[in-house]
C-alpha cells in the first residue's frame, strides 16, 4: 500500500535525471570533481544567523566527520538523514514489515522515492532540532527560523548532490563526503595539532623534549596502523572454483572478501549511535515523572570549555554506547595532555552518570564506558551486516541463482542453485558476521586510540578508497571494451 502510493509521490519529487547514454571513465570524474567542489563550497559556506564562535567539542567532530558535516555551515545535517533513512527501511525489510522484491524495476523505483522521501523528512526534522536544542548557535531568537530554512536548504541539496553523484559520478555521494571530509580532517588535524604540539615540545627543552615530540605524532601513527590493517583485511578473501558448463576446460575463482559487506556496516552502525546523540537532545526539557526517565535514556549538561558553554551528552544509556570520549593529545578539543594521561582517565575516572529513577545517579567507571561502547558498536555491526546482504542481493541464495544464470556451476556438484546455495552458506553468513565483527572492533579501538581524523573515519575511508578504486578499474575495462558495457547492460 505504502509503496503503491509512492507512484503518486515520484510526479512531484524532485529528481536528478539520468545521462541519456552511458557516460565514459573521463566525463564521470568531471562530473565527480565539479560536485566535490560544490560540496566544498558548501562546507566553508557558514549560515547567516548562526554566531561565528562555534563550540566543537570532540563527540561533535566526530558527528561532523561521520555525516560529512560541518556546524555551523550550510551542511550541518550532512549525510544523516540519507543514512538513516536507509536504516530505518532496512529495518522495516529485515522485519517483513515492508515486502519489497528490489529485482522487479517498480518496486525497486518505488523504494527508491520512499527512501528519499523519509531522507527529506529526516532533514526537516533534525534542522528544526539542531536550531531548538542549540546544537547550532543561533546568533539571535530572531533568526532561529531563517537559520532553521538554511540548514534544511543544505541538507536538500546535499540528498540531490548525492543522487546526482550516483548517476554521474565514479561512486555514492555519500562515499565521495565521508572521504573528502575525513582526508580534510587529517590535514587539518596534523597541521594544526600534531605539528605545532611536536614544535612546543622541542622548543620547551630538557631531557626528555625528543619524545615528547615524538609522542605528539602518536595519533598520526595510529591513523597510519588503521590505514595499513584495514588494507590488509581488504585484501583477505576465500576463493571458490568454478566451472563454465557450456566450455569444458573454461573456470575460474569466486572470491569472497573477509569485508564481503565492506564497511557499510560501520556506516550505518555508527550513524545510528551518533544521530541518537542529537536527536535526543530534545530530551534535555522534559520534567516531572517523565523527565527522571528521559535523564535515564539520555542526559544532558551545560559543560564548559573553550568559548563557553553548550550543551553536551554526559551520561544515560545513550551516553554509555556513544563514543564520548576525550582525545589524547591537548588543546583546545577537549584533550588530557597525552597517552599516559588518557590511559589514567579510563581506568580512574567515573563522570559517567546513569540516573535511576528510583534511586538518583549511580556513577559508571569509563573503563565500563568502554566496554558498553565496544560491544554496542559490535552487535550493531553484525546487525546491519545481515541485513544488508539481504538487501542488496549478496545473500547466498540471491548468489546462487546469479551464478546459475551466467552458467557457472561449482566443481564436483551438481548444477542445481539449491547446491550452490549450500555450498555458498558454509561461507557467507560465517565471513560476513565475522568481518563485521572485525570492522566493529577496528572502528571501536580506533576511535579510542585518538586517531587523527577519528579512527572509524579513516577506516571508513580505506573502504570507500577501496570500492572507488575497483569501480576505476570496471569502467577502464568498459572504456576499453565497450562491448562489455552493452552486456552488462
């Protein structure tokens, strides 16, 4: 019913059109770099009406390199609401709850236009709630409604941005933002921290000047450990015989990855945690009996820091699976001045607070903020990796039939997709729990490593470098032999 109506719908969504014919390897990097440059232009363009100090403690830069976001400017939202809109309709396909066969051409544009249709509300929604729960530092009430139509202004043409980007481009919108905000992140991480903490720390003296020096480059080093296990783990694959039925002596490999689902999984895990963080913030108002269990769920505090004050998560069950966590290094982002330091705060510190509401606050220990945190991310990637396999066609009974289709058949067995299917589920549902454990682990102990750039943004940008890297190759050979365009077609 839901998606019968959407027909109505798509007459009156706005649209990207498609390229009348397939575009060549050189005209989609044109078109890559031209929306790279407007997204830039959108990044470093900041909202009339917002206060020029904005208060960036370290959970929000995380937000913003997650959701390819700046605040402040007119991308605050970024991503977001094209995330979770396609989590909450995995959700609702993973439950049955919606039916959709994404191989019937109707169905899967109806999908489609009900996904940008909750992307655009997403955007209404958070916009309304970054303005009213200072998220975003409006200047002045009067201009909480013009900076409110601002932000959802940006957040709309970033969701046509990325539409365009999937029809014109070499990749998804959302990949090409995730990159280039986290690659903008670790420039400006290393130049603006690291470097200048490195020449404070010579420049001070004394005997032990060279290590601290050295021990300021330690976030940096971390991002190069990220980057180099999560090459390696990309590389990692079982490869499975085949054979071609029609030309006897023709076979080949099926190689399924250690990743097989990539880092989607991170994805989408990570923006749930993270968009809970802000969206619950509305949270922060509430009073009398329902107000002890919203301090429960989440609960917020004025904290002070570097400009003032504003409003942070410190503590409630949203607190304990977020990744609130100090960086390693000072500054002025909410640092502890070093690795021995951070260490001592994890195993000493209890700030955070859990209130029970039959019993006031009980103080957590952050070593079990840790733990909570860790396992969260984990199960919630080994969640959304099942389901996206499902989604997206790569289940082994969807892989069965395909391979039966181009007339592959697997060494010693039958030609039958039943038999493929069972040799395939000996692999698949195994390597993609296992692989989305690994890249739950990888982002979680990244992340607590103080990584410039954030750990899970650089280990989601290996994977998009990664994927964009194989799609370059596809279209070279497309370029090259454009009859196999025409067959893939």
């Amino acid at each position: 019913m839901v998606l019968e109506f959407m027909d109505n719908v798509s007459r009156f969504m706005p649209s990207i059109k498609s390229p009348a014919k397939p575009l060549s390897l050189r005209e989609k990097m044109m078109w890559t770099v031209g929306i790279l440059a407007v997204y830039f232009l959108l990044y470093n363009t900041y909202v009339y009406g917002v206060s020029a100090a904005q208060i960036s403690q370290p959970l929000e830069q995380l937000i913003s390199i997650i959701f390819a976001a700046r605040i402040g400017s007119l991308i605050t939202v970024g991503i977001s609401p094209i995330v979770l809109s396609s989590i909450v309709l995995q959700l609702l396909s993973g439950s049955d709850i919606l039916k959709i066969d994404m191989n019937d051409m109707a169905q899967k544009a109806r999908f489609q236009t009900l996904q940008k249709t909750a992307a655009i509300a997403i955007a209404v929604i958070e916009s309304i709630i970054y303005v009213s729960t200072s998220y975003v530092t409006v200047a002045s009430p009067a201009y909480v409604g013009i900076v409110t139509i601002q932000l959802i202004i940006g957040a709309l043409i970033i969701i046509m941005l990325d539409e365009m980007m999937t029809k014109y481009g070499i990749t998804s919108g959302i990949n090409l933002f995730i990159a280039s905000g986290v690659s903008y992140a670790i420039i400006a991480g290393t130049v603006g921290i690291i470097i200048p903490e490195a020449i404070t720390a010579i420049q001070s003296g004394g005997t032990s000047a060279i290590s601290s020096a050295l021990l300021a480059f330690g976030p940096l080093i971390f991002s190069i450990l990220v980057f180099l296990v999560s090459i390696y783990a990309y590389e990692t694959k079982v490869e499975l015989p085949l054979a071609f039925e029609q030309l006897r002596g023709v076979g080949g490999r099926l190689p399924i990855p250690f990743l097989y689902v990539s880092v989607l999984p991170v994805i989408l895990a990570s923006s749930l945690e993270l968009s809970l963080t802000v969206w619950l913030r509305f949270l922060n108002g509430v009073t009398g009996s329902l107000g002890n269990i919203a301090k429960f769920i989440a609960l917020y505090s004025n904290v002070s820091s570097t400009g003032g004050t504003s409003l942070q998560l410190t503590g409630g069950l949203a607190y304990l699976i977020s990744p609130s966590f100090p960086l390693p290094y000072s500054g002025a982002y909410g640092g502890v001045g070093g690795y021995a330091d951070y260490i001592s705060y994890f195993l000493t510190t209890d700030t955070a607070k859990l209130y029970m509401p039959w019993g006031g606050f009980v103080f957590i220990p952050e070593w079990i903020h840790v733990i909570i945190y860790v396992l969260a991310l984990v199960v919630l990637c080994v969640v959304f990796g099942k389901f996206w396999i499902e989604m997206t066609g790569q289940s082994p009974k969807n892989m069965a039939e395909q391979l039966g289709e181009m007339g592959w058949q697997i060494p010693g067995f039958r030609r039958d997709p039943r038999i493929v299917e069972s040799v395939l589920n000996k692999y698949i549902p195994t390597i993609t729990v296992l692989g989305s454990i690994f890249v739950g682990l990888l982002a979680a102990l990244a992340t607590l490593s103080g990584a410039v750039g954030s750990g899970m943004g650089i280990l989601l940008t290996v994977g998009i470098i990664y994927m964009v890297y194989q799609q370059l190759e596809q279209e070279r050979l497309y370029d090259t032999y454009p009859i196999l365009n025409k067959i893939a077609k």
